[in-house]
C-alpha cells in the first residue's frame, strides 16, 4: 500500500482528519512529527490544517522553520508530491514552495461554510480522478484564506497553468473576483488553490478530507485524495519516469 | 524605655479581610469551627476561593441533591468534572454544560474564550477527546452599542478559542432580552468520546503519588475569579475586576488535550483534575477530598509566570491551560517525558498523604535573601473544609411579585394576542418574526465557527435542528441540543424549566435518537434574596420533574447566580443541555421537508397561552394571558412516537414547534428545502395561538403519502392527536385557517388575506436571512446575505 506522510505541527488539528480522509482514498497514511529530520520513505506528503505553533504572530510563519519542513523542501525541490491543505497551504505558502500569500479573509472574521471549486486542471497529481470541471463541494474554515499575489504572478500563473481550484458557483461558473459571496474569502481572481512551476507541490484552503463521506454532506473531496494516493503509487513504482524522489 | 511603634495607618472603614474577600461574619465562624482556631491569612484566601457560590454550590446544594442522577448506563455523574454515559462498543460519551457569564461581561472575548477552555479541559479531564461544542448565548438589545461589542466579543472569542483547538462548534442559542444587558449569558456546552476503560476520575488516591503540575505556568491573571466576579452581583465598579478575568491561550490547550490524552491512554495516571476556578487550591483539595487522602504543596516548586508573587497568588490564581496529575513516582519521567514531547512545563509540586489535610509548605529566606534549608508550614487546612465539608446556606425562598418579560422597544403599548383578528396580515406577522433577532438565520454567528472540524459533523449549527455528529468507525452518532426557556421562566420558573428540558429532548429525539441524559446550567439572580432564590429553586423541582417524567438522568451541571445589575435581575435561564445516541446515522431525520409531494402531518394540539412567545415579544400579550401548559406524559409520548416512526423510516421530516409557534415551524421546514408548503389548519381558540403560540409537545412531520395511514396510527397509538393537513411543495408557504376559531375578519373586509398566509418562499427565506445581521448593524454581512 502506497505510504503517505501527515505533518504534525503543535496546533495542527486536522491530521487525524487527514489521515483518515488518505486511508479512505487507499493510502497508508502515516504522522510525521514536525520534529523529524526525514519522511519515512513517504511517497507523497500532506500538510493538514490547524494553527501550527498557534499561528499567533502570521499563519504558517513559525511552521516554515520546523525541522520537518527542511525535509519537506528538499522532498518537494526532487520532484515529491507535497499538498497542503488550508493551514498547510499557508506553511507551504510562507515556505515559499508555492507562489503567492494567504491574506485575512475579505469580511476580516473567521468563515466556516460550505463553498464550491472547480478544478482548472484535470492531468496534475492532485486532479486526475476528478473526473470533470464540476463545481465540488466542501467546508472551508480559515481566517486567513484571502488568495494573494501580484499582477505579473498572478499572469504568469494563468499563463503557466498554476492556477488549480477556483472557487465557483453552484452552477460551476466562476465566482467574482472580490465581493462575490461564492468567492468567501476575497481571493483574487478567485483562486482557491495553486501549483508550483513544476506541478508537484499544490496548496488549497478547502478541506477535501472533510468531504470524503457522503453522510456527511458531500464526498467530493475524495476524488482529489484519490488522485494523490494514485499519483503516489506511480512515483513509488517508478521514481524515475516520475521525475520524483 | 520601651518605645511603642507607631500605629500602622488604615483607615477607620476599612473592612475586615475575610468580608473583603466575600466571607460573612458567619462564614468566618464556621471557618473557625472547622480549624479549631483562626485561619491565618492564606488560608482565609483559600477558604474565600473554595466557599465562593461558584465552588462550592452553597446555597444551591440542598436543591440540587433532590435530582435524579442514576439511570441506563451512567458511568460517572455529578460531583465528576462531567458526566460521563455508556453508547455500547466499549465507548462512552462525556458531556457538561458551564457558564462564564461575568468573566464575559468584563471583557467578552477572552470571558467566552475561556469558557470553552474550561469546559474542554472538563471533558478531557475525564480522559474523552472532545469533540463538539455548543454554545448558548445571551445578551441585551441588539440594536444597543454596547450589546453590540458583547455580541462581536464574545462571538470572537468562542470562534478564537474553539476553532484553534479544533473543536468543532456545532450548535447552541442565541437570544436577546433586555434583561441581558448588562449581564450577558456565556453557557457552552461541550462534549467528548472516551473508550470506557479510559475513564479518569479526578481523584488523587495512594498517599505517596506525586502531585504532578503541567501545562502554562501561573501568573496573576485571573486572581479571585471564583469569588470576586462569579459570586458578586455587578456594581459600577466593573472596569477594577478586569484582573480577574483569565487570559485564554488555545495553542497551550490544544498541547494540554493531546498530551492529556497521551498519558491517560499510556495508563500513566492515577488521576486528573483540570484547574479551572480556584486554581491549585481547588485542584489539590478536590482531588485529596474525592480519595479520602491529603495532600503536602511544595509551593517553591510551582512555576511561575513572574517573580514576586505572594503565596496567595499562587495558590487561588485561576491561570489557564494547567493540569494536575497524580502520578506514581517509579512513572515520574514517564510523564515528563510526554510532556516535553508536546513542550508543556511539568513539576511535580508535591505528594499525596494520608492525613486529609492540605498542607502548603515554601522554604524560609535565608539571611541572604535565597530560600534556605528550613521550610515553613504557610497553611493546613482539611481538604473536606474546602470541598464537601464546605457550607451550606438553607436559603429563604419567596415567590415573587409576578413579573413580565419587557416588550421589545417599539412594541405595541397595547397588550393584543388579537393580531389576526383585528385584520392585519398574518403573513406579514410571519415575516416579522422570521426576521426578528430571536428567530432569524444564526449564519453570521454560527458561520464564524469552524463547525465540521473533526470530519464528522452530520448536521450542524447551521442545520436548524439538533447537531449530529458521527462516532467515527461506527454506524452511530451523538445527537445534541441546548435550550433555555427564559420567557416561560419569568412567568413561571417551575414550567420554564420544565419546558426547556421538554424542548431539549425533544430536539434530540425528533432526529431518531435516544436521550442519554440531561446537563444544566442554571443562571439565577442573587440567592440570599428571597424571590431570587425561589426562581431557582422552582427551576430545581422543573428540572426534576421533567427528568423523572422522561426517564432521564441528570449526569452534571454548572449554577451561576448572582446574574443582576444595578438595573435589575435577568430572566431566570435553565439553559440544558441533552445527548442522545442514533443507532444508525442514516437513518436521522432533519427538520427539513425533503420531497415535494409528502404529506405534511400535525402532531399534537395547541393549547391556550402566549405569555414569554416570541409573538408576544412583538405584540405584547393580554394581561389575563398566561404561559402555556406542558404535560410531561404528553411530551413523554410524543418523543416515544417520533422515535419509533423514525426507526420505521416512515417520515421524511420532523420539526418541533417551538420558538414563533406553528406557522414559523412550518416556513422553517419548507425553506430550508427550498420547497413550498399548502396546509389549512383547524383553529382551536384563535389565529395568533394556533399560528404562533409556543404551547410544547407538537410537530411538524412530513412522510410520502404510502406511509401516512402508518404515522396516522402509530401516533394514536401513543394517545396523540394527528391531522394529515397538507402537503409539500410548489414555491409558496400557504396556510389556510379552517373551523370554529377562524374569525371571518377577511370576508368582511372582502379579502382573503387575513384567514390566510400565501407568501413566497423566497420572501420569507430572505426576511429570516437578514434579520440577525441587520439588527447586529453587520452591514458586510446582511449584503452578503442578499445574494
């Protein structure tokens, strides 16, 4: 079975969640303390959500300099899959292993809800079994959630296809930019989770493993679980097709 | 010569310590009687903290102990840090509801805060991960600038706290009152899962086990809280007791609770007990007391948040985020070793003994200023004084003059329950009170929590209805409800109390599940006055009641009194809380209307009676009306029927009527499916009390037609009245008023209008939407509502 690796920062609070949501999806998944030098052979790692560190001075600013993380960078910089999910989006943002900053959201209060995205990309790590363009639905719970980058960023990003998720409408059409109520947090031009350059490293604030069971709301968050365990089987079968380890 | 010393300056009025500490003179005689001698200074602190209303219940004692308490599968009830009930699979749920009501009035955000710390750290104590917290709040006017910054503070500080811990904020109430006003209610109710055989009891048994102190260090933040802001009535001083208030930390908790955990389940405790009011005094003689043993507190060995601290400081300081292990030494490093793993400080402060008493030594300063080899004894105290030896008032108990609920400004000066009759639109009375504060949507609030957190919340605060959470690796889930009765409690407290354990269960068992047990906080005016203390105890015999009745145990509970200002008492609040267990968690039922075509089904009769109603809140009330009755058998056997069709899978829906009566129950379960409703109702005595009149013990069910004759005769079989009145759907919320009650007002006036509501789904959905931001002045928000 595929062997995936949860981050636990102190505060990081939905790693059992994630851990759970990966073994749903057909992984062996397993915590990696934020004290540890290495990643246990993991195939793929995932940043869960929470306040790592409590978050008091910047969300994911204090988790970037963990030890963990040094492996977490040097993984990412030989082709490892790493996804962070809200919280984790942030460290990986502040880490600065995907473009762009998560600023306070645009009502500057906490939002927990329902929210819908879209996946821009079908063929990365992270969107294959998603199947189509449909509007998913699952939780969003964040403070600081606000997608932010420059023009030229923001650009390059559209150009180079980083942009991942979009938030979206029921109807699968895209939110507006800034003041639209389906576009909760104010991020610009409605980004909900981007790529790096080499598309093996992706953030979003949504919480998949949250909606990875149907009595609970929704189960369209496991698609995107799947896709990862699936890519993960393939760069531990062949690391070096995979561009990976 | 012997020179005399010069007098030491006080002034003439300054009041003796034990009174400046909140002791009466009879209180220091009793304090006497059980030292044998007079209690040094120290030990008068300790006294003052562990004797305050708050720890020690001294006036609501003797109420309380007339409770049932024992029932289907209570593994641990009141007098434990939460009650704790057996769900089958080796696993029990743990559950309490506190308050922290003036903490929240000084300084909201960190008042509301810390009531979820110390509510967690209640459940976890008990060794359950927490896993859901429901939060009842209560304030003034909203349309009130002060109001306003409670509101946002407090609603800041649950979300601050709860959402960091990752608990996730499922449910709860939010009502205004003018009563409110200047002392808000923060009620929040939390509840954990345990694996049985992890149950921890706070106990501090096997004298030579060492008191083990982990978590923050102690500072002087929250220094008298028990005693100077829980047990007093608020004065114009209020500013001066902002010391008092605990500072929250959520991070440090949430290392508490996953370190907690840790060492319970590596067996490497013999107790725990969380400090919450009264800090380590409290802690070390709760503990002693519960075990029959002693214990000896090195002070010296107790880490501090700053220097300079006096030993009464130390030992009543309610710091947050600590814990006190008892721990047998061969397993000492053990536990320092968990705790530097999740970074928390750890000392062992001292050991437990077998003379049952506290014992708190510190070293002597030696010539040089550093503590020296000698240790002197600051205070030795029976740890049954302070705790279950403590006293008891038997305090006088007085009806009231009676007293009404102030109607909302603007009302009416008139007193009418004629509303409809006198020709005005009843539509236009249910929009009004789907947009009124006490009805509206809670998105606003609810939204800033994190509510599914954990993975496993079925329905949540926004669901309208009870919270379902799912016991993951099971078919099963917790079901969970908090409701308050304050209107009925004004007019009667015995039947507000009644009928909020009524509502509770209820909420509860109308998704299907069964009531496990019952938790209370009881918010109450000062007890040394008479009518005040009658509230309360009126409340207790509700309380009682309503649990025997149902067959309920009451598993815990928390009592607040004191809730007056200069400007008067607040309505007295039986806030309860209930759990129950669905066996299958597919099979739970929301209060929403699922398919257009179902039958929709009354269950239950209206009764006469609109006192403390939400329509009496806009309309005033006639002064011959009264509150409505409840009839426990009744409720019993409405709560059996919904169970048992729920289990059948007849229905598709079930909403109680509650809050706005009928017609608001009815639009509620029709726009939360975003489906329309056609029903004619039978008046029974008038318009207003069939459409909007809270009488209890009455739902709205909606089954497809295949199964009507099924609901039709389960519910008589139960001795329930049921009238197939309707059905769901198109876009329109159309209830026509039928028989004897309906008043022929429309005829005359040749118009349809007043025997009907006809109005659009859209309409009503968007007056419910906005009233709560609006009211609140949260312009970004209501905007967002309207699209």
């Amino acid at each position: 079975m595929t062997r995936i690796g949860v981050v636990v920062f102190p505060g990081s609070n939905c790693d059992r969640d994630t851990l759970r949501g990966l073994e749903l999806a057909g992984a062996e998944a397993v915590p990696l303390w934020h004290e540890q030098g290495s990643l246990d052979g993991c195939a793929a790692v995932v940043l869960p959500g929470g306040f790592a560190y409590g978050d008091y001075l910047r969300a994911g600013v204090i988790a970037r300099f963990s030890p963990v993380m040094r492996a977490v960078s040097a993984f990412a910089a030989e082709g490892g899959l790493v996804l962070g999910i809200c919280n984790g989006f942030q460290v990986i943002a502040e880490a600065g292993l995907v473009p762009g900053a998560l600023l306070r959201n645009r009502g500057l209060r906490f939002l927990g809800r329902d929210v819908r995205i879209s996946a821009e990309r079908l063929d990365t790590p992270f969107t294959s079994l998603v199947g189509s363009a449909r509007a998913l639905r699952m939780p969003i719970a964040h403070g600081e959630g606000c997608y932010f980058a420059d023009e030229v960023t923001l650009d390059q990003l559209e150009r180079d296809g980083q942009v991942l998720f979009r938030y979206v409408h029921a109807d699968g059409t895209q939110a507006g930019a800034e003041s639209d109520a389906a576009n909760p947090n104010g991020s610009l031009r409605a980004i909900a989770g981007v790529l790096n350059a080499r598309g093996n490293v992706a953030g979003l604030m949504p919480h998949p493993e949250r909606a990875a069971d149907a009595l609970l709301g929704s189960d369209d968050g496991l698609p995107i679980l799947r896709s990862l365990v699936q890519a993960a089987a393939r760069a531990e079968r062949e690391p070096v097709l995979a561009g990976v380890r | 010569m012997i020179v005399a010393e010069p007098p030491v300056a006080t002034p003439a009025d300054a009041p003796p310590l034990h009174r400046a500490l909140g002791l009466t003179d009879g209180e220091l005689d009793a304090i006497r009687e059980r030292l044998g001698r007079d209690p040094n200074d120290l030990e008068l602190a300790m006294f003052s903290v562990m004797w305050s209303e708050h720890c020690s219940y001294k006036s609501s004692r003797p109420l309380l102990r007339t409770l049932p308490t024992h029932g289907e599968g209570v593994v641990a009830g009141p007098g434990e840090n939460a009650g704790v009930v057996s769900i089958g699979d080796g696993l029990a749920v743990a559950f309490k509801i506190e308050s922290h009501n003036h903490p929240s009035a000084v300084e909201p955000y960190q008042g509301a805060a810390t009531g979820v710390g110390g509510i967690l750290r209640d459940i976890f104590t008990m060794g359950a991960r927490p896993i859901a917290v429901l939060d009842a709040l209560r304030f003034g006017d909203p349309g009130d600038a002060r109001t306003r910054h409670l509101v946002d503070g407090v609603v800041r500080g649950v979300g601050g706290y709860g959402n960091c811990v990752g608990v996730p904020t499922v449910g709860g109430e939010l009502v205004f009152d003018p009563s409110y006003a200047d002392n808000p209610l923060v009620n929040v109710m939390a509840i954990g899962l345990l694996e049985e055989r992890h149950l921890t009891r706070a106990a501090a048994p096997g004298p030579g086990n060492l008191a083990v102190l982990f978590g923050s260090a102690t500072g002087r933040d929250g220094i008298g809280g028990a005693s100077v802001l829980a047990s007093a009535t608020f004065g114009d001083d209020d500013p001066s007791k902002r010391p008092s208030v605990q500072v929250g930390d959520p991070f440090a908790e949430k290392l508490l609770i996953e370190a907690s955990l840790e060492l319970i389940e590596a067996g490497l405790l013999e107790g725990l007990q969380d400090l919450g009011a009264a800090g380590i005094t409290c802690a070390t003689s709760e503990t002693a007391d519960r075990a029959g043993t002693g214990m000896y507190v090195n002070l010296d060995a107790i880490p501090r948040r700053e220097p300079g601290m006096e030993p009464f400081e130390v030992m009543i300081s309610e710091s947050q985020e600590r814990m006190l292990a008892i721990v047998r030494p061969e397993r000492y490093d053990e536990v320092a070793a968990v705790c530097a793993k999740w970074n928390l400080p750890c000392a062992s402060i001292g050991w437990v003994t077998d003379d049952g008493h506290i014992t708190v030594v510190a070293a002597v300063p030696g010539a040089d200023g550093q503590p020296s080899d000698t240790v002197e004894m600051l205070a030795r105290i029976p740890a049954a004084a302070l705790t279950s030896d403590a006293i008891v008032h038997d305090r006088l108990a007085t009806p009231p003059e009676r007293r009404r609920l102030a109607p909302a400004p603007g009302a009416p000066e008139a007193a009418s329950d004629q509303l409809p009759e006198r020709g005005m639109d009843p539509g236009a009375v249910l929009q009004a009170l789907l947009g009124s504060p006490n009805l509206a949507s809670r998105r606003a609030v609810f939204e800033q929590y994190d509510s599914t957190v954990q993975a496993a919340t079925a329905a949540g605060a926004t669901s309208g209805g009870a919270a379902v959470i799912r016991v993951t690796g099971t078919s099963k889930a917790l079901v969970a409800a908090t409701d308050g009765n304050a209107g009925v409690s004004a007019a009667d407290p015995w039947l507000g109390a009644a009928m909020s354990v009524a509502e509770a269960t209820r909420n509860v068992a109308i998704t299907g599940a069964r009531p496990l047990g019952v938790t209370n906080c009881l918010n109450y005016g000062d007890p040394t006055k008479p009518d005040a203390f009658w509230q309360l105890s009126e409340a207790v015999r509700g309380l009682g009641d309503a649990c025997i009745a149902l067959g309920l145990p009451v598993t815990g509970g928390n009592v607040s009194l004191f809730n007056e200002s200069a400007r008067g008492r607040i309505a007295p609040t039986p806030q309860i809380g209930v759990v129950g267990l669905l066996d299958d968690v597919a099979k739970a039922l929301g209060p929403a209307f699922r398919e257009a075509g179902d039958t929709i089904l009354l269950i239950g009769e209206a009764g006469p009676g609109l006192e403390g109603s939400e329509y009496a809140r806009i309309a005033g009330v006639a002064p011959e009306d009264g509150p409505p009755g409840l009839d426990l058998a009744v409720e019993r056997q409405l709560q059996a029927f919904v169970r048992e069709a729920a289990d059948r899978g007849l229905l598709d829906s079930a909403q109680d009527i509650s809050g706005g009566g009928f017609a608001v129950a009815l639009a509620e379960a029709a726009m939360w499916a975003g489906l329309g409703a056609h029903v004619r109702v039978p008046v029974s005595s008038s318009p207003a009390v069939d459409l909007f009149g809270e009488s209890p013990s009455r739902l709205i069910v909606s089954a497809p037609a295949r199964h009507v004759p099924a609901v039709e005769l389960l519910a008589r079989q139960h001795g329930l009245p049921v009238e197939a009145i309707g059905s769901v759907g198109g876009d329109r919320l159309i209830v026509e008023l039928a028989g004897a009650g309906a008043t022929g007002a429309a005829e005359e006036r040749g118009s349809r209008v007043a025997d009907s509501i006809d109005v659009a789904i859209t309409d009503l959905e968007r007056a419910w939407r906005h009233g709560l931001p609006r009211a609140l002045g949260w312009t970004e928000l209501e905007q967002e509502g309207a699209r």
